[in-house]
C-alpha cells in the first residue's frame, strides 16, 4: 500500500513537472533581413502595414523603428509563447542590435498593395488611402505617396475604380514614396 501511494505520488509530481516544462517559453537568437518597405497584412479584424522580413513570424519586432528606404539585418530575440494571448501571436520578436542599416537606391522599383478600406467587416470602415494634398496621399496613416503629374491620371483611374491593385513603387522622393504605376 505504501510503495502504491509512493508510486501514485511519484506519477503525479512527474506529470506535474512533465506540464511545467512545456508551459514555458522557449526563446532563440536569430539574424532577421528586413526590406525597404512594408507589405499589408490581414489581422483578425483588420490591415495593416507590417515588416517584410527573411522571418514571416517577425512582422514586428519590439524596439526596432523601421525608416521607409533602408535595408536591415538584425540581431533578434525570437521567443515562442508557451500560453499564447488568444487574439494574438504565438511568437514575440524584440530587436538585440542593428547589425546593418544600408539604403535602397532611389531607382530600385518595389511592389506593395493598395487597399482602400482599413478593417475586413462590414460597417465602420476606415480609409487606408486619405487625400493629403494633389499629389500626396497618406497610406495606412504611415507613409505618404506622392503622385508624379505623368501618373495622374492613372492614379486618379485607380481612385476612381475603388478596386484593390498591386502599385509599383520607388524611394525617388524625401519622406515617402513615388508611385509609379498599377500593375497589371
């Protein structure tokens, strides 16, 4: 009867540790690359601007501020949630050090995603793309898109249409960027 409770007692303390283990963080060091610009990302309720990275699960990275134009690898800390938020993600990125920061050259084209409307349900929709000026438009109140007077009239075609697109743009321009056509 004894070596039965000692056994019972011996089972539940190693079940009980076995649990504990697996509830706690595993974290690792990692080098991240991020791009020159960011891509729209589809949340649970909504879009949002997010890093494009060598690391998709690195789509934010505490204490890193991201300037539109530059290159970066990074040195992270990666750390896999044992207990999860149950709105948010399993995985938590928070930057060591910059290892490298080097600019885009002004004529290297990229593609990021034009959306109009902020969240993905029904009613009180928030536009991403606001009017700042003729030419300037404010994208997901981030990065401001500034519209050369030859693309006018292809951007005010896309304006018009309402219709999502995937835009080419380049870093030509100070504080923002430069739209340079829809793609087809």
């Amino acid at each position: 009867m004894k070596n039965n409770l000692l056994l019972i007692f011996f089972i539940f303390f190693s079940a009980m540790h076995a649990s504990a283990q697996m509830r706690t963080d595993s974290s690792s060091i990692i080098e991240v690359k991020i791009s020159p610009w960011k891509s729209l990302q589809y949340g649970a309720f909504f879009k949002q601007l997010a890093l494009t990275s060598s690391e998709p699960a690195c789509d934010f990275i505490e204490g890193f501020e991201f300037e539109w134009g530059y290159y970066y690898t990074l040195e992270v800390k990666k750390t896999k949630l044992a207990q999860p938020p149950s709105d948010g993600s399993s995985i938590e990125c928070e930057l060591i050090r910059i290892l490298s920061k080097q600019p885009a050259t002004s004529d290297m084209v990229f593609q990021m995603r034009l959306e109009f409307e902020k969240y993905l349900g029904k009613g009180d929709n928030r536009d991403l793309l606001v009017k700042k000026a003729d030419t300037i438009y404010l994208y997901d109140n981030e990065i401001e898109i500034h519209i050369p007077d030859d693309m006018l009239a292809e951007w005010n075609n896309f304006l018009m249409a309402r219709k999502d697109a995937n835009a080419l743009f380049t870093f030509q321009v100070e504080n923002g960027i430069l739209f340079r056509g829809i793609r087809k």
